[in-house]
C-alpha cells in the first residue's frame, strides 16, 4: 500500500492542526486534498485510513462535490477503511452511512454556549469504553462552530453528548467515528477561522482568543490524544 492516510479538506483554511504534530512524530505518510479547489478525490481504499476535516458546507448539499464525498465515505465504510469525521466530516460519515442531517437545535459558536457556559462533551458509557477515548477524561471542553446535527440509525452508536446539541460524537462502523467539535484546533487556526468565518467574525476575537488561551494546555492535550488514539486503532502509529 503506497500511502498511510488519506484527508480531505472541505475549505482551504480548515487544516489538520494538530494532526501535524502527530503525523511528523510517527512519520506518518500523508495525502492531503482540498476538496473546495481541486474537487476530485483520490481512491479512500488504496488508504490505510481517512480523516474529513469541517467546513461551512452541508452534507445536504446536492453539489458534485458533496455527492462525491459521500459516496466515497460510503464505498470506504462498506471496505472497512478507518475513518475519523470532524464537523462537517461527522456530518457526511452519518450521511454516508444512512443517518440524517438536520438543524441543530442551537446553533453552538464558539467555546461558549449562548448562556455563557462551556461548551462540553459528556462520554457515554461506550464512549468511556471506545478505545478512541483512551486516556480521556469525561466531560472535556470542546469549540463548536456548526449549525447542523445528526439523526442517528439504530446500528450508530452514541459515544459523547452535549447538552444543547445531543449528538456530539458517534461510531458509525466497527472504525468509523465522527467529532462534532473541532479536537484539532490550535491557536493559529483560531485567529485565521476568526477572520474568515462569518459567523466568529460577528464575536470578539481578541475574547475568542483569550478564552482558548485560557484552557490552551487542557485543550491541546485531549486533541492530540483523541487523534492520537484513532491513528493507532487505524494501524498507523
């Protein structure tokens, strides 16, 4: 097999994060593609493994390249390939598997919920046991940027819940998980999404910032695990 992990990209500014310190560590080949520029997608199963990164899309979309996303996502559950979803990138697996997508009940925007309180993931009792959650510790803080969630199929399974948005994070195949909240994020990204994005350029970016600063440590620790985590259930590391 010529290449290790395959990840694709919905927008050019929503990169891997901290993947990239992973990826060096363990000498992980990777094929990065931007879905939004080049719109073609190399073969998921000639990958040992597939990330899907966020963006501002909808897995509703009837656009080409959303329809080619998801029948992609489709033919690597059927084969088996591991797969890890981020925002958007849950919302396709879930698709892609026969779930559905839908308004979320809150649009949730940041760190912090509307009333001001941290946005969390509470791991259910699977999610304590899935080894993508090794070494995690439940709730955790998470940054949210999505308006949309999902309907689960009697064979997904929940592994970490919100409290405004329920579906937070979910198995959708024996290797095939999805994040609703962005576990790569770095401080970097951050600034850029926060002058890009229309819905973070309506709030403070110097308080958006100063706000990730403040829980960075925490934060940056339970994303490379939880990622760290998948690349070995994938095989990689």
């Amino acid at each position: 097999m010529p290449y290790k992990l395959l990840i694709i990209k919905n927008i050019t500014h929503e990169e891997p994060g901290l993947l990239h310190e992973l990826l060096h560590k363990h000498g992980i080949e990777v094929t990065i593609v931007d879905l939004s520029r080049d719109g073609i997608l190399p073969d998921p199963l000639d990958y040992k493994a597939m990330l899907i990164l966020g963006g501002p899309q909808s897995a509703n979309d009837e656009t080409p390249a959303m329809r080619l996303l998801i029948g992609e996502i489709s033919r690597a559950l059927k084969a088996g390939v591991p797969t890890l979803g981020i925002c958007l990138g849950l919302q396709a697996i879930v698709k892609a598997a026969g779930g559905k997508v839908l308004r979320s009940p809150v649009k949730e925007i940041g760190f912090l919920d509307p009333e001001g309180n941290p946005f969390t993931v509470e791991l259910t009792p699977a999610g304590k046991t899935d080894p993508i959650f090794k070494d995690i510790e439940s709730p955790f803080r998470v940054f949210q940027l999505h308006g949309e969630t999902v309907e689960l199929t009697g064979s997904m399974q929940l592994l970490g819940s919100g409290r405004l948005c329920t579906n937070q994070v979910v198995k959708a195949g024996p290797a095939a998980y999805g994040v609703q909240c962005h576990v790569e994020l770095t401080p970097e990204m951050l600034g850029i999404w926060a002058a890009l994005d229309s819905d973070l350029k309506t709030m403070d970016r110097h308080e958006l910032l100063k706000q990730f600063d403040l829980i960075g440590k925490e934060y940056t620790r339970t994303g490379l695990v939880i990622l760290y985590n998948f690349l070995a259930l994938a095989g990689l590391t």
